[in-house]
C-alpha cells in the first residue's frame, strides 16, 4: 500500500472516530508494518502541521485528531455555548441514572448510556449533586456513586421514593437525545458551574 493512500485511510478512521485511536488496531486491522504506519503518520503531522487549526496529538500509543492550541480562544468562544447545551443533556442523563440505580459505578453509567461519563460524573460531584458512597466489592473496588441531600433540594424532591416513574426518565432522555432544542425538561431549572481546565 502507498504511503499516501494509508495517510488517506487513517486520516479517515481519525475523523470518523472522533475519539483516540490505537495504533497497535490500525496495524492489526490494515494489516502493515510498524515502519510503514510511521511514514504515514509523518505525512499527516506535515499536513497538520502548526499553522493548521487541526493538529495530530501521539500519546500512549495512540493518535487522535485536536485543535491547535494556538487557536484556542476563538475556537472556545464559538463552541462553549454549544458544548454547554451538549453538557448540560449528558449532565441530566447522569444525574438520572445515578438516581434511579444508585448505588452505581461509573462503568455502569457508561453501559447505560452508551457513551462516556466522566465529565458529567465529576461535574456533578462538584456542585454536591453526587458523592461517593462506597466501593464496589468487585476487580479494583471501583467507587460507588449515589445522589446527596443537595441533590434533593434542588430538585425539590422529598425523597427518593418521590422521584418520578423510571419509565417517564427512559422516555424524557430519549426526547432529549433526539431534540435540537428542549424548551422544557423533568428538572428545575437551576445552573451548574462548569469545571475549570484543571478540573477536567
């Protein structure tokens, strides 16, 4: 295979993935060299290169696509107001399901999503919404999260036994996920203060 053409093709797979990439799966599944995804990979990296507004960031033997640094602030102020309406729905849906299956790990709130929730999982921890109310008698002992006191003044919720149907949640999420806008939700609407950069 030319160079050029497995450029190409991981350039591709690092758009589509949107997230890292293994360079021990790009191997195994092309089917090349080591020698010959480095070539590869030198032709990305002058392609985005420092002036680019996309660079190629190389850590853990892994590769995956990021913003040039050197662009941040204006990059920041475009994409906030829509990675907060982004944070905010991932936020709830975390939020619910501790709810609703507390105690639960983080890995199980993953399952349940389908997605990763460390973001919203930390973001919540920080504004008292949920804490850590044991460890998993499992392989690592991993935390158990619950929801707090806090959590049921903002809501406005007596109890837990006050919370609605988990058929109701399963469907509001759903509407959620769907909607480009959601005018209105399930909860009060109350603001969540962001992670700071050295939070995340």
């Amino acid at each position: 295979m030319k160079t050029t053409d497995l450029a190409a093709i991981i350039e591709g797979i690092m758009f589509v993935a949107g997230e890292a990439v293994e360079i021990e799966l790009l191997k195994e599944k092309l089917e090349v060299k080591p020698a010959a995804i480095s070539k590869a990979l030198e032709v990305l990296k002058e392609k985005y290169g420092k002036q680019s507004g996309i660079n190629i960031v190389e850590f853990k033997n892994k590769i995956q696509f990021a913003s040039n640094s050197a662009f941040a602030q204006p990059i920041e102020m475009v994409l906030n107001p829509i990675k907060e309406k982004l944070l905010s729905r991932a936020t709830l849906e975390t939020l619910s399901i501790i709810a609703y299956k507390q105690p639960v790990t983080r890995a199980e709130i993953d399952e349940i999503r389908g997605a990763s929730s460390d973001y919203a999982v930390d973001l919540l921890t920080k504004n008292n919404l949920i804490e850590v109310v044991g460890r998993k008698d499992a392989i690592g002992k991993p935390f158990l999260f619950g929801t707090t006191e806090e959590f049921l003044k903002r809501f406005e919720i007596a109890d837990l036994d006050c919370l609605p149907k988990y058929e109701d949640v399963l469907s509001r999420i759903k509407t959620i996920r769907q909607a480009p806008e959601v005018e209105k939700t399930l909860y009060n609407e109350f603001k969540i203060d962001e992670l700071s950069e050295e939070a995340k």
